[in-house]
C-alpha cells in the first residue's frame, strides 16, 4: 500500500463533508445542541473514522463502496441523534442529499472516464476523485442558502410524516437508478454513443430532480399556508369560545343577582305578614334550587374572574383537587380577551386529560403571580394525563386532531406577543404549562 493509494482513498470518502454540511443546512432551527458543539463531535467523528476507512480499503484492496454505505448508515443515525425532528424529516432530507451526491459522483465517473478511458471505477483517479470533491464543495456553496432558508421553513412548519415518507421513495428511486447506471468499465462507455447517452442522462436526471423539488417546495408552501389559515380559524373560533363562555357565565351569575333581590323583597313582605312557617318553607325550596357553586372571587379582573368560575364549575364536576392560586396585576396591559383565550385553553387542556386519569388522581394546580419587580405575569399550571403523549420536535401532538395542538400554539403566539415566552413539558404522567408575559409594553 503506497501513500497515494491511501490518499486516492481518503480524498474519496472526503466527498461526505460537504453533504454533511447540505444535510444540516435545513436544519438549523432543529439542532438538539449548539452548532458548535455539533461541529466539534462530527469533526472528531469523521476525522477519526475516514482515515481509518481509506486504510482498510487500502490494505484489502477493496471497493470503496463497501465501506461507504455503512459508513453513511452510521452517519445518519449519528445526524438524527443530533436533531429534534421526526424522523421522517431527518431522513427525507439525508436520503435527497444522498440521491443529489449519488448524481455527482456519476458526473466524476465521467470524468475520470475521459482521462483515464481504459481504466474502471474499481481504479478511481486521484484527479477523478478531486474533481468530485470540487463539484460537492460548489454544490453544498451554491445550495447553502436556498436549503438553509425555504429547506428550514419545510422542514419547521410541515408536520405531516406521510409527506415526507413520500420524497424519501422518490430519491431512494434516483439514488438506485444512479447506482445501476454507473459504468464498471470505462470502455463501455466509448462505444458507439453510449457517452453521450449517458451525459444525456445524468444531465435529465439533475434537471428532473431539482425541478420535483421546486415543484414539491411550491405544492407544500400551499398546504401549510392552507393550514395556518385554518389554524387561525380555529384559534379565532377558539377564542370566541372563551368569551361566549365567559358572557354565558357573567349573564348566570346576573340573573342569579336579579332573581335573589326579588328573594329579599318575598321574604320582607312575608315578614310583614309575621308569617313564619311561610318563610321557613321558602327559604327551603330557594336552598334547594341553589346552584351548586357560588360565585368565587377569584381575582378582580371581572372577565377572568367569570371565566374561572365557569371553569371551577367543570373542575368540581370531574371531583378533581383544585389548587388555584390567583394573584392578578391591577394594571396591565395585556387584553383580558388575551387573558381569557391563554387561561381558558390551558384550563381546557387541563380538564380534557383529567377525564382520562383514575378520579382520585384528578388534579388542576393552577397559579397566576407577578414577579418581584411586577414586571412579569407568571401563569403555571400542572395537571395530570393518561398514556404517552406525541410530540414533534419541541411541539405537542394534538390527540383530538392531526398536526400540531392548535391551543398550545395559540398560547406560544399570544405569549411572544406580550414580550413573553410559553413551554410546556412533560414527566411522569404530569404536564407543566409555563406562561410569562410583559405585563407593561415596552414604550
């Protein structure tokens, strides 16, 4: 084994470098680590891992693709482990990647066949692996910004496995046809026009797969815009929702007033009258109809209050343990439509996965403070659930929907209104909510 040999071979397994760099492009908003942390383990990774694989095909002389295809299994399971995705996100984009630089290599092979005619690929040219090296580089150059700006948007905002299950059979298709097109002997190529045939092709080839991925890319930005308007329907049905309940309450809670004036002006005429055993049996029949809760002042914003005690009522329902804590601001700048949509959905959320717990494990905890300075409203909750919860990424699956849960986003959103930030988590069969919010906005 001489030193060029070895370093024919190493230069030849360097073209994963810049699709390493393609695979991550899109995923810049999905790092489970920070870049540089990333960068540090891959590079010790593949530092190590490619010299070794360029001396063992070295020393038993084989082909190099008997150590690249394992070599890339162990890097995507390497790449996915480093990613929030599902993992039919993560293996979209690497299987792309690979049909994109399996289309490449083609072109090298080309390549070394002009210079060398009457070698084959088992004999691969230091200069056919350099000019390889070369196009991945402008490849992984030239595609840096579209995969790191609209490849990212795909990639955050589409939440639909089965679609991206779809692109990864079309590029295994190109990755596949790229494979058997490859010439074992560079003499075949020169008969007849088989050459021009198959520049023919591998040029088709590259143009039909970047125009599908436009074509995807368009498609897809349509489905999602389709799908945020949807959402904003639901958030907007949503948060009608939570004021419908909140007027219903607030008109109970009137009428009852109404209707106890009139008690007071029976009980003074009765009393009038000195009729006592009249009074007594009225005073039975009114605690008998008596609703079951009175209204609790849970704080002095009268909307949120209403709201609350619509909400205690469903509580008290279920037989689950309450254990609110309500410190409200007197002033503030968030809307109490706001207020009402972000505390509502969580309450909602709350109440729908008590249903599903044993009822002696029903709980709600529910606190809403200012910090120290009364910069921050603070909004925690925690309440129990039953069975695993779905998550992409960082973002709750919905159970009563597909894609993502329309209340938690909408609870997100209006928090970054505020100045704020919400997360929710999840442990041992308990589900934390997290809202802070500006209480003033900044002038």
């Amino acid at each position: 084994m001489s030193i060029h040999e070895f370093m024919n071979e190493l230069i030849s397994y360097t073209v994963v470098l810049p699709a390493a760099a393609l695979c991550f492009f899109p995923m810049k908003n999905q790092l489970k680590y920070p870049l540089g942390k990333i960068l540090l383990h891959m590079t010790a990774i593949l530092g190590i891992s490619l010299p070794v694989l360029a001396f063992f095909s070295c020393y038993l002389k084989s082909s190099g693709n008997t150590f690249l295809f394992p070599l890339l299994i162990l890097f995507f399971f390497l790449y996915h482990k480093n990613l929030t995705v599902h993992i039919s996100k993560s293996l979209a984009i690497y299987a792309y990647v690979c049909a994109l630089m399996a289309l490449l290599s083609n072109f090298a092979t080309g390549f070394d066949a002009i210079l060398n005619p009457h070698s084959g690929v088992d004999t691969f040219s230091m200069a056919g692996s350099l000019f390889q090296f070369f196009m991945n580089t402008v490849l992984a150059l030239i595609f840096a910004r579209p995969f790191t700006k609209y490849g990212s948007l795909l990639v955050d905002r589409l939440n639909l496995p089965h679609v991206w299950y779809t692109t990864i059979a079309l590029s295994s298709l190109f990755l596949f046809v790229n494979v058997l097109l490859r010439p074992l002997d560079y003499r075949t190529l020169y008969t007849n026009r088989v050459f021009l045939v198959f520049w023919g092709i591998l040029a088709m080839m590259f143009s039909t797969l970047l125009l599908l991925t436009f074509i995807f890319y368009f498609i897809v930005s349509g489905i999602i815009r389709e799908m945020e308007t949807a959402e904003k329907n639901r958030f907007l049905e949503m948060r009608e929702s939570q004021y419908i309940k909140q007027q219903r309450y607030m008109k109970a809670t009137a009428e009852e007033r109404h209707n106890f004036r009139q008690t007071i002006h029976t009980l003074e005429n009765l009393a009038r009258e000195n009729d006592i055993d009249a009074i007594k049996n009225f005073l039975m029949e009114y605690v008998t109809s008596m609703p079951k809760n009175d209204v609790v002042s849970f704080c002095t914003n009268h909307a949120v209050n209403a709201l609350l005690n619509y909400y205690a009522e469903s509580v008290d329902d279920l037989k689950a343990d309450m254990d609110w804590h309500i410190e409200f601001p007197k002033d503030t700048d968030i809307s109490d439509t706001d207020l009402c949509s972000i505390i509502g959905n969580l309450l909602e959320n709350a109440i729908a996965a008590c249903r599903n717990v044993p009822e002696d494990d029903r709980f709600i905890d529910l606190s809403i403070t200012t910090t120290e300075a009364d910069t921050y409203l603070c909004i925690v909750m925690t309440n129990p659930f039953h069975g695993k919860l779905r998550k992409s990424g960082e973002n709750y699956i919905s159970t009563r929907r597909n894609g993502t849960g329309i209340g938690l986003s909408s609870i997100r959103s209006m928090a970054e209104q505020y100045g704020g930030v919400a997360k929710f988590s999840d442990t041992d069969g308990e589900f934390f909510s997290d809202v802070m919010m500006l209480i003033k906005k900044p002038t």
